[in-house]
C-alpha cells in the first residue's frame, strides 16, 4: 500500500512553545492530506482537511489559529501546533489518498506523541 | 452526520478462538475501511470494503451497503491480534473518514 510517514513521532515541550509535526506522502502525491486527533482510549476526531496549494478547511469546534496548517507541495502537509499548553497533549495523525479525488483507501501516517509539560 | 456504531465494544478471546466484530453505519457511504491499530497507536490498513466480501489471511470482512453494515471476521486468533479495530466511513466527496468508537480486542495466550 501507499506510504504516508509522519514526524516526529514522539515530541515533549514546554509549555508556550510551538511544535511542527510533518506528514509526507512517501511514494505518491496527495492534493489533501487529513489531520486527526485522539486522546487516551478514545477514537480518531478528524481536525482539518489539508489542501495544497489553498487554505485548510477545519472542522466545527478546532481553533484555526492553534493548529496552523500548511500544504506547500503535493507530498507535505505541516501541522503546527502554537503556543501549546498541557490540554493539547496529544496523539497526531495524518492520512492521505493514494488516488485523486478523495476516492480510494487513506492511509495513515505512524501517528506523533505529543506531550506538554 | 453520520453514525457510526461498532460492537461489542470490549472482546477477550483466547488464543484460538473465532471472533466477529461488527461495524453499523446510518446512511449511506462511498467508502469503508477497516483498521488494527496497534499498541504504538499505529493504524494499520485491513480492508478497504466499501461493498462484497474480501479475505485476507486469517481475516475477512463482508459489507451489506444496502442494509449499511459490515462484519469482520477474526479466525483462529493470535495474541498479535490484541489491540482496537476501527470501522471508519465516508460519505463525501473529500474522503473525509468517520471513525466508531472501536472494538477493543485482548487474546490471552
């Protein structure tokens, strides 16, 4: 299957900084990438859809100006994490289309740990 | 939006057994997938089965669209098995994936 490679996979800050975690698309190109998120024992919550070339689009309730996200290429999406504090500990993870259009199976990255102290 | 359901939500099998998890959904979907994640939170692809039946080793899953389920079937597990099996769905034309709540599996040796 389609390759989808995340990093870093495990991230500790402090409190106040920003964190960069990469999603690249490894053997094809992905127009949009999709971030998720999920805290301990739960399921995925989709974040954002993350489109080259154009702005996010972010689901009801993900403050845009917290987690800034930008798809410069058709291989990268980038997910900053800013001013990061203790409630955004967390598990990261993004996944792409192998094929365009959004049809197809998405494959996921290796997820990135990200804990706040 | 839409529902997604997975059952039971907690499953403990022994080394051996046969096991069925089922995946509920409440309108209509363009694809399905399932997923292992496993216990370093990586999501594994199993199936991408939006409709029929497909195998894959000791794993199966079946998708009734018309009456908006799909199973997956676990045969003679294997303590490798243990971790949460995800159904996730899409209906729009992003491939936006919805995710249950998952089926936590534990094989005891």
């Amino acid at each position: 299957g389609a390759v989808v490679s995340q990093h870093p996979s495990r991230v500790i800050c402090k409190s106040g900084t920003s964190v960069k975690i990469e999603c690249r698309s490894l053997d094809f190109q992905a127009t949009t990438m999709f971030w998720y998120r999920q805290f301990p024992k739960q399921s995925l919550m989709l974040m954002a859809t993350s489109n080259e070339g154009s702005k996010a689009t972010y689901e009801q309730g993900v403050e845009k100006d917290k987690f800034l996200i930008n798809h410069a290429s058709l291989t990268l999406s980038t997910l900053t994490v800013t001013s990061a504090h203790p409630e955004d500990s967390s598990f990261y993870i993004c996944s792409a289309h192998q094929l365009a259009g959004g049809t197809g199976e998405l494959f996921f990255g290796e997820g990135s740990r990200l804990t706040v102290l | 939006g839409i529902q997604v359901e997975q059952s039971p939500p907690d499953l403990i099998l022994q080394e051996g057994a046969n096991s069925t998890l089922r995946c509920n959904f409440s309108d209509s979907v363009n694809n399905l997938q399932w997923f292992h994640q496993n216990p370093w939170g990586q999501l594994i692809n199993l199936f991408y089965i939006p409709s029929g039946t497909k195998q894959n080793g000791r794993l199966s899953a079946t998708t009734v669209a018309t009456e908006r389920y799909s199973l997956l079937y676990i045969s003679s597990s294997q303590t490798t098995d243990s971790g949460v099996y995800f159904c996730a769905v899409t209906t729009d034309s992003w491939g936006k994936l919805q995710f249950g709540a998952g089926t936590q599996v534990v094989v005891t040796p």
